[in-house]
C-alpha cells in the first residue's frame, strides 16, 4: 500500500515538524503497514540525518501483553532514478566523437543518441576545484577549493576543505535512502589528510560515498596506482600482468552494483564514476594504442586535424553554422608544417597514446552502462556523462614530456632527442607521459587555450550528455543553455525529487548555489533561455564572468607550462579585459571591450560583487610556488621523525620533505650472518625520489632526478654481520622556501653536498649541482623497510625489496634554512622591482 497523506501525528514524531509545517513540504510517501518490519517512508529531508520516530507500539509489563514496532526504513521517492555520474579528466570540447572530434567515443554517442547533448556546461577549468563543485552544488570557492589541493593555502576559499555546511550530493542522497558510490579520482580530500593516520572525514567514504574505490590525488600510474578500497591500500594488480586501473575500475562498479542489486532490488544507487582517463599519464593497454595507431587519425597533423573537427562540430550541430574558429597561436605554438620530421614522430605518438586512452576509458565506460541494462535498471537511470573536469591540459608543454613529474618541477622543454629514448615505450608503465600542447590545443576547438585558463572557454567548456530513457523523450537532441558544474547536485536532487537539506548533523547548510537544469530535459524547453543567469570563474588569477550572454575575461597572460616565474603581484587590476558576446559569437572570437567600455566596467564590478559573495579573496595569481607553500599536515613543526619498524604508504603530503633543505638519515641496523640488502627508507618512485637501501650489502643513497639522472652515493664494502649505524647527511647550499614569500623562486632547487657514513666514518661525499625544487612522484609514498610501487632505481632493484636484515631505528633530522635580515632585505628590493617592472 502507498500513502500519499501519511497520518500527521506519524510525520511529526518522524520528521520533527508540526501540521503546519508539514502542509509546506513534499508530500511524504510510505509503503507497507507502518510499525511493520517491511515499512519504508520518505523523508521531507531538511533535516539529516531525520529524526527518530517516537515508538508506535505499546509497552505492558510483558511482551504478550505488547505491541511491537519497527521504525520505517528510509526509502527514496517512488520511481527516483539510478544515478550514474561520469566525468572524465582534461579533455576539452573537441575529444570526443560525439562532439565532433576525431576519437571513437560510441559510448557516448550511444548515450547521446538515447538522450540530450548538451554544449554549454562549464567548469572551473582545473580538477578537484570542478570535482568539488560537482559534487556540492556550490562554487568552488565556497566549498575551499580555489586550487587543487596540493596548492591549498590558508585562507577559507583555497583551504582544501569542504566544510561541514557544505554536504554533499552523496550524503543528501545516502540519507534518503540511497546506495552510493565513488570510483576512480578521488581529488578531493586534503593532501595534508591522506594519510592513515585520518581523519577520514574529508574521504569520500566521510562526505557521504559509503563504497569508495580508486585513488587520492590529482592523477595516477594506471599499472600500478596508489589505489584504496574505502580507506585501506590495496594492491590488486600484484601478480596480474597488463593490469589497468580503467578496466579495473570498471570491473569493481560493475560488481558493486550488482551485488547492492541483489540484496536489493528496489534500491536505487548512485555512481560518482570518475576515471584517471584522460589526465596524465597516458597509460592506455597496448590493444587500444595498436586500434588507433591503424586509424591513423592525426597524420595530417595538429593545424589540419583541428579544421577537420571543426567542419565536423559545424555538421553535426554541436556548435552553430556562424561559428569562427579561432586563428592558431604562432607566437606560442608552432604550426605542423613548421616541425621537423623527428618533432612530427614524437609528437605523433604522444597524440595515439592519448586517443588510445580516451577510447579505451569510453569503452569500459560502456561495459559500466551495459551492466545497468543487463540488470534491467537501464531505463530508470538518470546518466549524465561530461567530458572533462576542464580543457585539455597542456602542462606537458610545447614538446610533450615522458614525465609529468619534470613539469611540476619547473622541466617543461624536454629536447626531442632526449624524449626518444622512450619513444617504444610510451604510455606504459616506463613513462608518466603527457602530450605536446599542440594537440591540447587541437582538442579544445571550437576555442582557445586550455586546462588552468579560466578566462578562456579552451580552459572552462565543456560537452556533456544526459540520458533518462524513461523521463527524456526529446532523443538526440541538443541543448544550448548556459551550465555550470555546480548545476549538476541541484539537478540530481530535483531528478529524485528530493529536497536539498537546511541542517546536517545540527550543522546550518550553506544554500545550493547551482541552478537545475532539469526543465531543459522537456523538448517544450529546447530553447528556454537558460536559468543559470550569472556565473564567475577564477583559477590562479586569471578571471572572468559570464552575465546572461555577456563574458568578461581577463587576457591571458601567463601559458599554463610558465608556471615558475614571479607570479603577478595584482591581478585584480594588473590585466587587460576582454569582452564578448556569447549569444552571437559562440567560440569567444571578436573581442568587443574596446567597443563597449562601459559594459567592461559594469561587469567586472559584477565579478568584484560575486567574488566577494563566494570567497575568492585573496586572488593570487602565484602557480608553482603554491605547491610546496606550508600546510597543517602532521609533519609541520617538526624536525625529528624517528621510525623503529617497518612502516609503508606514508603519503606525501603527509611525510617529511626533504626538498630544499639540509637533512640527515641515520639507520641503525644489524646485518645477519651471511649479509643483508633491502630498503631503509625511500619516497617517490621511477618517475622521481630517493632511496636509502643496501645493495649487496654495501650502503646506497641515491636521488632519481626526475628519471633524467641518478646520483648515487655508495659504500666501497659490503656491511659485515653485526650492528652498524649508516647516515646520510646532506648541506643545502640554499636559502630556502621563505624566498616564496617574497615572490621569488631563488632559494629553491639549489646545490648541496651529500655526505654517506658507516659507524661514523664517510665512505662517500658528492656534490648534487641541482636539487628538485618542489615536489617528488606524488602518487608514490613514503616507505620504511621495503619499497611499495615503482623503484627510484630499476637497475639496482624490484620492489618490494624488503630489508633482509634488522631495522632498530631509523631517525631523520631536518634543518630548514632560515631568511636572515640581509636575505629579507634584498628580496624585498626584488619584489618590489618586479613589481614596478608589470606597472
């Protein structure tokens, strides 16, 4: 049985309402007899989670003489759909066959075909501060997330965390009755909180996701990641050759939802489904790169392959007939015809890895929608698939990189000679690959630029479908209205009609910021003007604001591989201002703010007001410095970290940082009868890192380089059985990180001497030329006793690599340079000539 009108002495003991109250909300819907163990009942959801009923029952001295009762079980409203929510990563509007781009994404074609295309949905135009708008339905800003969170700093819009009055899509819907999940990136918890030590309340299984799968940070090696089930590491493709994370993931929600089917058909769940693809590394499996490598589709290269997608987008509608490309930027990206043939090779390849990847992520994205038909849920679930969490990135600048890693620390222009070297290995686990921003230029047609670039719709557009084959009857077609990310909650909520909650926990919410586009799924609606009137975008200074066709931006200034210079000192006022006219220029390509100047005024006085509103103050304009600014993470204060176990996966952001500083290592350890080797200490991996170990039994320190170069330090003779202390110490030649105070890169990175000791005696000193100045392999950690995932040295050793003999202690000692008054004063001086040098 179900009642529409429960009883009203039932709702207010239930929901903590009076008649009145009740008489404004959503009607409340119960199935069963109430008191009964099979009763479910809706909520009206305000508050969450909802009260607990009073007993309904009756209580004599004994239990024959009593009635039992049973509490209703939440359930959500009667049809409320599946939820299946795709984003896939740094692909901008012209990756996907459905779009008019050259890749095969028939999975999204298919579900295009069955439901809406829509070309106007927006990012934020950098990962996790999309991914946390996505799933709150406000601003990225509101909800801590200026920046991703390794560049978090401490102020309440760029903090890295989404505050207690901020829950999430998943909690609102765990809550009412929801099963939910999340697979995949996972690039939303603070770097500083990533490790095991907790708290886990900013994971996703803490915000509300009760199954989590997949890995936390800003991407991952897709052969061998730094994976977790809920909030244990787990190592799945140990012993599996041409493991993938991809089909892995797609395998793993596959089962979930399966078997939360069939302990509960009636059930809806939920999927966050978010892969690596497309973020770097490319790590496609050797099947797709050999499909598309045959296809040859980017032979003609990037200027030709560009115009083909699109006359491709103008054919299929995507974009309107008046369209104008914007002309290619020869002042920051070579033209093809201008490559040399060994350029073209590379840079070839670099673009098939790539393609292989987007196909191959499209594909097991398909085997997850066929398992909702194979279970006969298809029709009933609401699929909302974007492509891209932003523009294609270019952070592996103008060459490409076979290292990812060497970008973020400041090696953006890898010569091609040097690339070469892993040219036949490409896009496996012997790379941490990333493209030439040729092609990420090529990716983003219609527009120009790219990932970062907040100001330019290269950097914020991009593409979605929506498919709902019991609610959308409009079958391909296409929808132009204004979106943005944090649209999507509010949408999901209005789907299953549930109510957005004023408290959770006790705790007063924040209001949804986001606007439902549900109306747009009714073809009456094909061309309503959009709801979403009203929009800013901020991403490392650059800004803009869309306002009911308008857009305002600021010119950019800065390309997203120039990340290491000083950062602009205003970038409120320090820009030049664009201006365009979005409802007749769709691709952002005549610029009229010389035109109309007053209309330039009036909207950045709209995006002071928003930013303001949002908390996107204090802009900073700063890139590279941010990712190594301090952070409350459990090392900061310290400077002694003694280990007497064996102890792995220590995060990094949550292990001590020996960049940029001086430290010493000292092991105390006892070597059995017969010798020992094995692993002491290390942190990162093949892509960038040091290592501390034995090897064959003599003492080894070496520093990988961002797998460009090793430096090695070793002891002459193999340790004889007994105790021995091993250190390694090392002087930094620096001044340090305080020079990132005073805009200036010039105290990182620099030279120092490395020391290597056995019972006190130096058995090896080197000088290191360069240090890495910012960070190691982030998706490797910190480990004590055996190496987890990739080496720092494949000639020496495979991981485990476990030490065969007896670790007592370990201690590490950090001194961190110090500014003196001199150093402070001449940076000053610095700071304030570069200043006057932007005026």
């Amino acid at each position: 049985m179900r009642q529409l009108s429960w009883a009203a002495a039932f709702l207010a003991a239930f929901c903590g309402l009076s008649e009145l109250s009740r008489g404004e909300k959503a009607a409340i819907e119960t199935s069963g007899t109430l008191g009964a163990p099979g009763a479910t009942t809706t909520i009206d959801g305000q508050q969450l989670p909802p009260p607990a009923p009073k007993f309904g029952g009756v209580i004599k001295d004994d239990a024959l003489q009593s009635t039992p009762w049973w509490a209703p079980r939440v359930a959500p409203p009667k049809d409320a759909p599946n939820v299946l929510l795709i984003i896939t990563d740094d692909a901008g509007f012209g990756v996907p066959s459905t779009f008019g781009g050259v890749i095969p994404t028939p999975t999204m074609d298919r579900l295009a075909k069955e439901g809406l295309r829509y070309n106007r949905m927006c990012s934020t135009a950098l990962c996790s501060p999309t991914r946390a708008a996505l799933i709150t339905g406000r601003n990225h800003h509101s909800v801590g997330f200026g920046v991703v969170s390794e560049q978090s700093t401490g102020f309440p819009g760029y903090d890295s965390v989404i505050g207690v009055d901020n829950a999430t899509i998943g909690r609102i819907l765990l809550e009412n009755g929801y099963n939910t999940s999340w697979f995949g990136k996972n690039h939303n918890t603070p770097a500083f909180q990533a490790s095991q030590s907790g708290p886990f309340t900013q994971w996703p299984t803490g915000m509300g996701f009760e199954y989590f799968y997949g890995f936390v940070g800003g991407d991952a090696n897709q052969w061998q990641p730094n994976l977790f089930r809920n909030t244990t590491q787990i190592y799945p493709f140990k012993g599996k050759k041409d493991w993938n994370l991809i089909t892995g993931m797609a395998d793993e929600a596959i089962d979930w939802m399966t078997r939360m089917h069939q302990i509960d058909p009636s059930k809806p769940v939920f999927i966050k489904y978010a892969p690596g693809a497309s973020h770097a590394p490319h790590h496609p499996t050797k099947e797709w790169v050999d499909k598309i490598t045959k296809m040859k589709l980017f032979d003609e290269g990037w200027n030709k392959v560009r115009e083909r997608i699109f006359e491709n987008q103008k054919r299929l509608g995507v974009i309107p007939q008046d369209s104008v490309l914007p002309p290619w930027p020869k002042d920051v990206l070579k033209e093809w015809d201008q490559l040399t043939a060994a350029e073209q090779k590379l840079y070839l390849k670099q673009v098939e890895v790539f393609a292989a990847y987007v196909a191959y992520n499209d594909h097991e994205i398909g085997r997850v929608v066929q398992a909702f038909e194979d279970l006969g849920k298809l029709d009933n679930t609401l699929i909302i698939y974007i492509n891209g969490d932003n523009g294609t990135s270019a952070e592996g600048g103008p060459m490409g990189t076979p290292n990812e890693v060497a970008w973020f620390n400041g090696v953006s222009d890898m010569a091609v000679e040097v690339q070469m070297k892993w040219y036949d290995v490409w896009g496996t686990e012997q790379t941490y690959n990333h493209m030439s921003a040729g092609w990420s230029w090529m990716f983003d047609a219609p527009f120009s630029w790219f990932k970062q670039n907040a100001s330019q719709l290269g950097g914020v557009n991009q593409n979605m479908v929506v498919s709902w084959p019991a609610r959308i009857k409009d079958k391909g077609g296409l929808r132009t209205q204004f979106m943005h990310v944090i649209d999507v909650a509010p949408t999901i909520l209005e789907a299953a009609g549930i109510t957005a909650p004023d408290v959770v926990d006790g705790i007063k919410q924040k209001p949804i910021e986001g606007t439902s586009f549900l109306y747009t799924f009714d073809a009456a609606n094909a061309k309503a003007p959009s709801q979403h009137k009203t929009q800013y975008f901020e991403m490392m200074g650059q800004y803009a604001l869309y306002d009911d066709g308008w857009f305002m931006s600021t010119k950019v200034d800065r390309a997203p591989w120039e990340a290491f210079g000083a950062a602009n000192p205003d970038p409120l006022n320090n820009q030049e201002f664009q201006l365009y006219n979005l409802d007749k220029d769709f691709t952002q390509s005549e610029d009229l703010a010389a035109k109309y100047p007053d209309k330039v005024k009036e909207l950045k006085a709209k995006f002071l007001a928003e930013a303001k509103k949002y908390q996107v103050f204090p802009l900073d304009a700063s890139v590279a410095a941010r990712i190594i600014a301090p952070r409350p993470n459990i090392t900061a204060g310290r400077s002694e970290f003694v280990y007497t176990r064996p102890m792995v996966g220590l995060p990094q952001g949550d292990s001590p940082v020996l960049l940029n500083t001086s430290y010493t290592i000292s092991a105390d350890v006892e070597v059995p009868a017969g010798g020992a080797e094995g692993m002491l200490l290390t942190s990162g991996g093949r892509f960038a890192g040091y290592g501390f170990y034995l090897l064959k039994g003599k003492p080894v320190f070496l520093w990988n380089l961002l797998d460009l170069e090793r430096l090695k330090w070793e002891g002459p003779d193999a340790l004889a059985p007994g105790k021995h202390t091993v250190e390694f110490d090392f002087k930094y030649e620096g001044i340090g990180v305080g020079t990132l105070v005073y805009n200036s890169f010039s105290g990182l990175g620099q030279p120092g001497i490395g020391t290597l000791k056995v019972d006190g005696k130096v058995v090896a000193t080197k000088r290191m030329e360069k240090t890495l100045p910012m960070i190691l392999q982030w998706d490797e950690s910190f480990d004590i006793g055996s190496d987890t995932l990739t080496g720092v040295n494949d000639a020496d050793y495979q991981p485990p690599f476990a030490f065969t003999g007896k670790l007592h202690k370990l201690t590490l000692n950090v001194d961190r340079p110090q500014l003196s008054p001199n150093d402070i004063k001449t940076l000053e001086e610095g700071m304030k000539k570069a200043a006057a040098g932007r005026e």
